[in-house]
C-alpha cells in the first residue's frame, strides 16, 4: 500500500489573468501563489514523505521547491504529472470550466489524462508516502477515475491553489482519503494510516 498525495501549485500569473497554458517555462507563481506554497509545506511537515514528484511545468517546480525545502526533499520532475494539454486552446483567456462542455473536443482527451494519472499512481513503490505537485485537471482526473464518474460530473470538483488530496494506492486499486484541503486537519490526518505520521 501507498500513500499518494496530490498537492494543486500555488496560484500563478496565468491563473490570475485567467489563462490555459500548459507552457513549461512561463507564468511563474505569484506572491500569493508562493505564501500558499509555504502554507501547505508547512502543514506537510506532519508526513513521512519518501519521494517529490512535480509536473515540468515552472509553476508546480516552484510549488514543490517551496514544500521541499519545508520537507527536505529533492523534487523529482515527472511528465505524467504535465498539465492538461491545451493544444489549440493554449493562451486562451477563461473565466470558469464551462469552455471546457463548448470546446473540451479541442484539448487533450480526458480519458487520455485518466491513463497517464493512473499510470503515475500505479508506478509507485509500496510501502512508500509519496507527494506530487500537480495541477487542477489531473487531480481531478485521478478523482474521476476513484469515483468511475466522468468529465461532467468531476467539474464539480474544484482543488483551490495549494490544496491537498491524499489517495491509498493498493494492488492497483485506488482508495480515497480526502479532497482539496486547503489544509490537514485532526480529521484528515485520523484518516492517514499510522506509518506515513511523524
């Protein structure tokens, strides 16, 4: 069994002029975007984490760097963790999801997104805490795939900025634990098992 947790980046300037990039080097985190970093880096610091994935992409490396050095982790760059493919979308500017239900054909696939997230989970070593940095998409996906529901129905899911949701990973099955704290209460750390507690 793994414990898997999936951290949102912080917010970034794409984010604040409601951009989709999926870019790698552009729209670095903002300083709120890095104050939320440091937040959930601290509230991290309660964990046993083995290894740091993130997402090639600048905001989620600056994400993870700001837990890492909370965590004493090196941050490991991982493409499956890649933000949603934009494709011709890409430096559209967006208000909410409901593009996605218009336009959703012109990006990549979400069941496509579903597979290169489960792939991520399933690859883990057992018996090992692992956090990724990642973006609001394929947390969502890794949530759809858990509940077996589809793309409409997981919008209802909104990770904010730095938030964390943890999933048990176990003979390739996935149990979920929790979803889009915005950080670890008495609550969600009952629910983590022991060995992965400081």
């Amino acid at each position: 069994m793994s414990l898997i947790i999936f951290v949102r980046h912080g917010e970034s300037s794409a984010n604040k002029k409601h951009i989709l990039s999926d870019e790698l080097g552009v729209y670095p985190l903002t300083k709120l975007g890095r104050e939320q970093a440091n937040k959930t880096g601290i509230d991290l610091k309660k964990l046993k984490i083995n290894k740091v994935f993130s997402s090639p992409v600048l905001r989620t490396i600056q994400t993870s760097e700001i837990i890492c050095k909370h965590i004493k982790k090196t941050n490991i760059i991982d493409s499956r963790l890649t933000e949603r493919r934009f494709k011709e979308m890409r430096g559209t500017k967006v208000k909410d999801n409901g593009w996605k239900l218009l336009y959703g054909y012109k990006i990549e696939p979400f069941e496509l997104l579903k597979k290169r997230l489960n792939s991520f989970i399933k690859s883990q070593e057992k018996n090992s805490c692992i956090l990724a940095v990642t973006h609001h998409d394929p947390i969502v996906s890794v949530i759809a795939s858990v509940y077996d529901v589809d793309q409409l129905v997981s919008f209802s899911f909104r990770p904010t900025y730095a938030s964390i949701t943890a999933v048990l990973s176990e003979n390739g099955s996935i149990t979920p634990l929790f979803f889009g704290l915005n950080f670890m209460n008495d609550e969600a750390i009952k629910k983590i098992p022991k060995k992965y507690k400081w």
